[in-house]
C-alpha cells in the first residue's frame, strides 16, 4: 500500500513537472558532505561521460542525456523511503516520462556491478555512464583522503574499483583511465574542492593495481604470471594486460607448456 501510494505521488510530479524537474531536488540530496550534493555529482558525471562516450563511440547525445537522469530518481518519494530501489524505478520514470528505453534502462545499469557475481553493463551507452560514475566517486574519496583501510572500507571502494576493472576488461575495451582520472580532478576543481591527498595519483593507480591483481587471481591465473602482469601494469592497456595474462596461463597449464617447463 505504501509503494502504491509513492509511486502514484511520483508519477502525478513527474506528469505535472517532467522528470528533469527533478534534477533541482538533487541539490538538497547530499552525496558526502565533503564532496558535494548529487547535483553536483550529476554535473561531474556527465561531464565525464561525454568524453568516454566518444572514445567508446557510441551515441554522445543519449549517453549524456542517460547521465543527466541516471540519478534523478534519488529525489522521489519512493527511493526515499526504499533505497534499495534507486536505479530500478530510475528506469521505470524515465520510461514514465517519455524517454526511451535505452536511456531509461541505463539509470538501473549505470549501478552495476554490484557484486562479484553480478553482470556488468554491456550496452556502450551504459558503460559509459557506468565508468563515468565510479571514476568520479572512486577519485572523490582520494580527494579527500576517505580511502580503504586493512580492515574498513565503508564506501565499498574496493567494490567500485573491481567495477571499473571488469567493466573494461568483460567489455573488452582499452580506455585511457590515467586520462579520464585527470579529466576528472579538473571538474573537482571547478567545483572548488580541496585536495586533501596530494599524492592522488601514484595512490589511486597503486589501488586499482591492487584490485586488477585481485582480478586475476580470481580467475586462478599463476601467481607467476600475475607478478610478471604487474610489473608492466598500465591502467590504460587493462583488457590487453589481461588477454596476455590469460593466454599466457592457458599455455603454460597446457601440456605443451608442462612440457617446456
């Protein structure tokens, strides 16, 4: 009863204003207090999103206009009072109001992955929203020194690094994210936010290493041949890094690498 009376309440605002109305109520939604409202995080996203869109070569036009939305939702009633909801009734409004289904869906996909398990986004649109989001929240918290420690990782970072990870890797993409994290800090800039952690890059390239090592050994690559991956590691090269990796395992597990060793 109470998910029916939210949604009927959503539906009439968005049928009266457009969901892009919305998007001023963000202002009043906090995404850390360190690091600004989720209007201001829709601004650094999109932003970011229309430049992978054009290295990933798909639809700049929708894949920006899928960021100006993908958060929207966070303002209704019904994400309110069911967090667990956010990005599901993202796509059921944006269809609600006359956006189509490729952007729409991009709003619940954009989340993904949200486990180990789960898949990650494939359509180009997705991705690059998908990509744009974790980039911005994972360079975020370096900002301001908010990062994993041995035993706590509150803002589930390490989970949206393996996110950004797999998600090029299962993709099988070569982005340029030593350039997406430089785009990136100049729209923390803009904003005005301080740089806590001085040595953001060495650090943040040091942690995705750690995740991108992680990935492997998820997938029972040696550990030999993980080493030799991560002596050469180069965050713009992921996919090609795992492909060798990958070959390279199956040749040595093979007879004939049983053979030569």
């Amino acid at each position: 009863t109470d998910a029916k009376f939210f949604w009927e309440n959503d539906i009439r605002l968005i049928q009266k204003d457009g969901l892009d109305a919305w998007l001023g109520r963000l202002v009043n939604v906090t995404f850390h207090n360190k690091l600004g409202s989720q209007a201001d995080k829709v601004t650094r996203v999109s932003a970011l999103t229309k430049i992978l869109a054009k290295r990933l070569l798909c639809d700049i036009e929708d894949a920006v206009k899928s960021a100006n939305i993908c958060k929207s939702d966070l303002a209704s009633e019904m994400v309110y009072e069911f967090p667990e909801l956010q990005g599901v009734m993202g796509r059921y409004y944006a269809i609600s109001s006359g956006y189509s289904d490729s952007v729409a869906k991009v709003c619940e996909e954009h989340y993904g992955p949200k486990g180990p398990n789960d898949p990650v986004p494939t359509a180009l649109t997705s991705v690059a929203v998908a990509l744009a989001d974790k980039l911005d929240t994972l360079l975020g918290f370096w900002i301001i020194d908010e990062k994993p420690t041995s035993s706590k990782d509150p803002f589930a970072l390490r989970r949206i690094a393996l996110g950004i990870i797999r998600t090029i890797i299962e993709n099988k993409k070569d982005l340029k994210v030593n350039d997406f994290v430089n785009y990136s800090s100049k729209f923390y800039e803009d904003q005005q936010l301080e740089f806590i952690n001085k040595d953001l890059q060495k650090d943040l390239f040091n942690f995705l290493k750690d995740r991108f090592r992680y990935y492997m050994k998820e997938k029972q690559i040696r550990f030999d041949i993980i080493d030799a991956s991560i002596s050469s590691f180069s965050l713009n090269r992921l996919f090609s890094s795992y492909e060798k990796a990958k070959n390279l395992n199956k040749i040595i597990s093979s007879q004939i690498g049983i053979d030569i060793t």
